[in-house]
C-alpha cells in the first residue's frame, strides 16, 4: 500500500524543469513572441519589448518585461540550461554568438536558428530568428545581444515529452544546422541518436554533406497533445519552401513575412497552383506598425481562415534566391486564435503584379 502511494507520488515530484515558460514562470505548452523594432521616434533601450500568446491569451498580449530580462519567457526557458543539471542540448545559429569565421560554411550551412533541450522526460524545441542568440552554456548565464533589438524578431516554444527529441532530432539532421555548442548526455543518447550524431560531428565544424532525404514533413505533438508540423529541408532541396511545398501541403494560399534586406529576393508568387504574396507593412496586436525591412522575424499564414481557423508556420527561412539553397524549414499548425493574431498583423502585401495592396485586396 506504502509502496503504491509513493510510486504514485515520484513522477510529480520528479517533475522536470526543462519545457516553456510564461512570463510568470507557470509551465506552458507553448507560446509565440513577437519581438517588436526598435522604432526611430522611441528611446534608445527600447527595441525590447515584445508581444507573447498560450493557449491562455486571446491574441496578442504585451510581454510583462524586456526580452533580455532572465524573467521574461524566453529567459526562464532558456535559464534552466546554464544551472547545470543532466541535460541535453543542441545550440544552433548560422549566424553564432561570437563570430567565428565559419567561412564557406557561413554561406551553405542551414539557414537555421533554434535552441533544443531535453532531459529524459521532456523538453523543448525553441525556433527563432535571432542572430547571435542564445550564449554558449559556458557563458554561465541567459542573455539577449544588443544585435537582436533593432529588428522584429520571431520566437515560437514548444514542450515535448522525450520520445519526440529522436523525430527532431531527424529534423534537423536534414536542416544542417551550424551548431556552435551541444551535450547529449551518454545516459539519453541512446535513446536519441540523431541527436547525438549531430553533436558528435557538428560542432563549429559544419560539413557539407547532402542531408538525406532533401526535405520531410512530420506531425509532432506537444506534451499536451496539440500538433505541430515541422517542415524541414536541406541544401539539395533547391526550391521555394513555401510555394513549392508548404503551400501545396497545407492545401493553403500563403502570406509570408520575412527579412527583405537581402539580394534575390523573390517576388509574390501567383504561379498555379496556391498563391504565396510577401507580406508588405505589419502591426502585430495594433501596437505598433512597422515596414517588413525592419522586421528579420519568418511566418507564414493562410489568407483566410475565420471559419474553421488558418494555418500559421513561424521559421527559419526567407523567400531569396540563395536560401532555396540552404537548410532551414517552419513549424506549423492550424489555431483559430493564433491565425488571427498572426493574420491582423499582416496589413499590406505585394500583389501579384507587384504593386503593395491592402492584404485582403493583394490576391489574384
Ligand atoms: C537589457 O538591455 C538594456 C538596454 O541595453 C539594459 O539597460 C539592461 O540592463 C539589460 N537588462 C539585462 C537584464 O541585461
Ligand atoms: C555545399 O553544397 C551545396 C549544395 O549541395 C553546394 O551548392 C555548395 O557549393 C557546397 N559548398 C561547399 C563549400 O562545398
Ligand atoms: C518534399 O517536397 C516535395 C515538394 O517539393 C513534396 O512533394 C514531397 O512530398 C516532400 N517530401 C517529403 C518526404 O515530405
């Protein structure tokens, strides 16, 4: 009977601190932020204020302090990794903390930002748009660079139970992503070898292999079942991730956000069979309405969706010439509350012909 009770009691007690983080510090089974620009007529701190949304939020809600606080979401999630503990965790960034010089490999490696940590009941997977973000965990502690505040940038969190580090794992596999500090823990490697395959070989040492296969879709669910789909895709890939691929397999026209101060950029893309239209002018939750040239975030959403809620993907890879041919992919989902918030903030677009027109006027 004494026995029962306590084998009852262990799996809370040993509950694990690796997953996402509200701003309170309450464990979340995912969240979005919006990391609002740094706009010209306000004071220089700012460019740290950012919009947050759970499964608790309505849409948009202000974040209750600046991203580079070590309460804010991101830094509680992120914080536990630095305290030291048997974790697993995988740093990747094309663009790392301090600058090596990466040189061919800065320029082929994946297009690729995220943060994954586990430990052998759960973790999670951070995607986001942040050069230079996170620290090494030899940095000791969480921090946000000053680099990352001019721009809108883009974070989405997810908490998974263990079993799914392998898929992601696989994911990234195929991504090829610049790794710049890892630790699979010889206790979970067996469990997770992707993983453990990527860190072993990886870091600050990116080779260019050909991930195979070139690109894959999987379903992944959340620790409280809600489904995600990663799209992930290598160099050999070689095409548009959202008009060749994520469009037709979402069965969705596609607006897209992303950073548009790069060369060979494409153009909306109103070829059969979905219509993928950059995004033009933006204004997440109405706060404050900024161009796409100062936004580095990557989202894509479907244009409509007020019946049975759209698709809303948040990434890693920018619609130009050169990143076709790189790694990188987008996690996906349909939510009615998270389309809308994602899909109010897209005001204007460039049309099919290329002329900038109210979002819902833009399509052919
Ligand atoms: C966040 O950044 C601002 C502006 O650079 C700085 O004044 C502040 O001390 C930073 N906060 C933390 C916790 O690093
Ligand atoms: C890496 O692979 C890509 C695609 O397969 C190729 O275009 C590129 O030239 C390669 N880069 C190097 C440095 O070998
Ligand atoms: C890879 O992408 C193509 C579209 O370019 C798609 O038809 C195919 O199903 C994808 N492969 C996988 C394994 O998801």
């Amino acid at each position: 009977m004494l026995l029962h009770v306590l084998l009852l009691l262990l799996p809370a007690s040993a509950a694990s601190p690796i997953q996402c983080y509200d701003d309170q510090g309450k464990p979340v089974d995912w969240f979005y932020l919006y990391k609002l620009p740094h706009l010209h007529h306000e004071p220089a701190q700012e460019g740290l204020k950012y919009l947050y949304m759970d499964a608790q939020s309505e849409g948009w809600d202000d974040g209750k302090t600046s991203i580079n606080d070590s309460q804010s979401c991101v830094g509680r999630t992120v914080g536990p990794l630095y305290e030291g503990g048997d974790v697993g965790y995988i740093l990747y960034n094309d663009q790392p903390p301090k600058q090596k010089d990466l040189g061919d490999a800065s320029r082929t490696c994946g297009h690729t930002k995220g943060v994954v940590v586990f430990d052998k009941q759960q973790g999670f997977w951070l995607v986001h748009s942040t050069p230079h973000f996170p620290p090494p965990k030899a940095e000791g502690q969480f921090s946000y660079p000053s680099t990352g505040t001019t721009n809108g940038q883009n974070f989405i969190c997810v908490t998974y139970p263990f079993e799914r580090f392998q898929t992601i794992g696989e994911q990234l596999k195929i991504n090829q992503p610049h790794i710049y500090d890892c630790s699979i823990p010889e206790s979970l490697a067996a469990a997770v070898p992707a993983m453990a395959q990527l860190c072993k070989h990886n870091v600050d040492k990116w080779e260019n292999v050909s991930a195979s296969p070139a690109n894959r879709s999987v379903s992944l669910l959340s620790l409280a079942g809600t489904e995600f789909i990663s799209f992930a895709k290598g160099a050999s890939f070689a095409n548009d991730l959202y008009h060749s691929w994520v469009a037709p397999t979402l069965q969705s026209n596609l607006l897209v956000q992303f950073w548009r101060r790069s060369t060979g950029i494409l153009p909306s893309d109103c070829s059969p069979s979905w219509e993928v239209l950059n995004v033009d002018l933006i204004s997440p939750g109405q706060r404050v309405t900024f161009k796409t040239t100062e936004d580095h975030s990557k989202w894509a959403i479907s244009p409509n969706g007020e019946t049975s809620g759209g698709w809303v993907c948040v990434g890693d890879i920018n619609r130009d010439e050169a990143e076709e041919k790189r790694g990188g992919g987008t996690v996906c989902r349909r939510d009615a509350v998270v389309w809308k918030a994602y899909r109010t903030a897209a005001l204007e677009c460039e049309s099919c012909s290329g002329t900038v027109q109210a979002c819902d006027k833009a399509s052919r």
